[in-house]
C-alpha cells in the first residue's frame, strides 16, 4: 500500500474517531441533563408525597375534631360543675367557722347548739360528697390530660425516632381520639394485654391505629361492633382490629393499600389512608394482613417483632 492510502485511511480513522467522540460527549451531557432533571423530579416527588401525607394526617384531625371536643366538653362540664359545688360547700364551712369562732368568744359554745349548727348546714352529707366530687375532677382532668397527650403526640412531627411503645397505650389514645364519643362502650371491645411492647416511632405507629379505626367506624357505622385485641407469638406482636361492618369486594382487596386508591365519593376521602399505613408498618419492619367476608366483616392484622 502506498503512502498515500496509509495517510488517506489514517484521515478517515482520525475523522472517525473524532465524531465517535463528538457523539459521545454530546450523549454524554445529555445523560448528565437528564439525570439532574431526574433528580430534581425525585425531590419534587418527595415534596410533594410530603405534602400529600402531611394533607392526609390534618384531614385525619378534621375528622377527629368533633368526638375531640365532645370528649373535651364532658369533663369539662362535670368538673365546672363540681366545682361550683364545692364553692358552695367552702361557704357552708366558712359559715360553720364563723358561728364556732363567735361562741368561743362570747363563752357559749354548747354541744347541742354545734350539732344543730351542723344539722342546718348539712354538714354531714357535705362531708360524704366532697371526696366523690373531689375523685370525678381528678378523673376527669386525668381524661382531658389523655385526650391532649395523644393529640400532641399525633401531631408531633419530631416524635419520629425509635423508642420502646406499649402498644395497649396507643390504643387506648387511639380510642380515645377516634371512637369514644361516637359509639357506646358495649360496641367497643377491648382485648389488648397491658404490656406490648415493640419498638417504633409513637407517633407514627398512633397515626396508624387512627387510620385503621377511623376506616372500621366508617365501614361498620355508630350501631357496629368493633373489636381489637393483642396477642403474644413467638418474636412477634400480633394486633387484629375487627369490624363487623360490609365486607371489602374481593376485587378491590388488591387495590386498599395503594396510593390514591378509594371507594369514596369525591371529596370524602384522599384515599392515603390505608397507603400511609402499609407505609408505616413497613418502616416499622412488620406486616398486615387483611381478611373480608360477607358473614363476618372485615379484620386488619399487625405483626411486628416484639420488643
């Protein structure tokens, strides 16, 4: 081969190779486009999913908001009530002092005069009924510091880091916040071991049972029954929430834990609910189960290692 056509093929090779690079380089800033554009989509995602489950927890409240004040409003009542009570029985007492410091100075207090004193005033049922009004505040301050704790907890976006939870009392907060004012306490059973522990974020694991019981309240009405109960197995926790309402259709028993997905009218529901659930027991390295039937309603099961 001549010189020439070794210079002519090493032109068309160098010519070659360039464009190959040409073509790479502009491939290759394309790609690095796209994957910023990418990212930038994925954070956008993730705002937005943010914004969704932040949407889903305040239309929880919402929901929650007028059992909360009528939880809120009946010991709030008793104890007003009671204390009125009590201003009045503080002024028996003042009367009683003022007519017994009164005798002592002009020398004449006499037995007789103090018990009919005492009889006049009531003194003995006085006596009886201030411990019980006594008892009813204290319990019914005890509710309302309840209802706040779990409201706060709900709402608590730092609760979120891992500690020991005694399921049985995030129960009886979720009851408390979802279920009490709205159903009578023989449609309420509780079944659930005063100790179940299992590690988790409080707060998201009350969000969880909130969901749950809010969906079985709406599924089985104010007349249904509700049943939860708590049970040791093993390594595991195992938490069954059963509402004897309509039964789930078998073709949407696939879809309930998706994203969006509902059988609601529009505007009744985001259709996140049971999603931030799955989403929950997830983070939570457990699992739930459900299981829907005509004859006997439907039974949302936890499982989650055992602390």
């Amino acid at each position: 081969m001549s010189d020439d056509s070794y210079q002519s093929a090493y032109l068309r090779e160098r010519k070659a190779r360039q464009l190959a690079e040409q073509l790479l380089e502009a491939k290759s800033r394309d790609l690095y486009d796209k994957v910023l554009e990418l990212e930038s989509t994925v954070q956008q995602l993730k705002t937005t999913q943010s914004q969704l489950l932040h949407a889903e927890k305040m239309a929880s409240v919402g929901q929650l908001v007028a059992g909360i004040a009528h939880e809120l409003n009946s010991p709030l009542g008793f104890c007003r009530s009671n204390m009125e009570t009590l201003v009045l029985y503080s002024k028996k007492l003042e009367q009683l002092d003022q007519w017994v410091q009164q005798a002592l100075a002009d020398d004449a207090l006499q037995s007789a005069d103090y018990q009919l004193g005492r009889q006049q005033l009531q003194l003995d049922f006085v006596l009886e009924d201030t411990p019980e009004l006594m008892a009813d505040m204290v319990y019914g301050l005890h509710r309302i510091a309840s209802i706040v704790s779990g409201l706060k907890l709900f709402s608590d976006e730092q609760s979120i880091g891992r500690q020991s939870v005694n399921l049985r009392q995030l129960v009886d907060q979720a009851v408390t916040l979802c279920l009490a004012s709205q159903r009578n306490e023989s449609n309420l059973l509780l079944e659930v071991p005063d100790a179940l522990f299992i590690g988790g974020s409080a707060a998201e694991l009350l969000q969880m049972l909130i969901n749950i019981l809010t969906n079985a309240v709406q599924a089985c009405g104010s007349e249904g029954k509700i049943r939860v109960t708590g049970w040791i197995d093993g390594a595991f926790v195992k938490l069954s929430i059963h509402n004897d309402g309509p039964h789930i259709d078998p073709v949407h028993l696939p879809k309930i834990f998706d994203p969006f997905f509902t059988t609601k009218d529009v505007g009744q529901g985001t259709g996140l609910g049971l999603s931030v659930v799955a989403g929950i027991v997830k983070r939570h390295k457990g699992s739930i189960s459900v299981c829907s039937a005509a004859e006997s309603g439907t039974a949302f099961t936890l499982q989650f290692p055992a602390e």
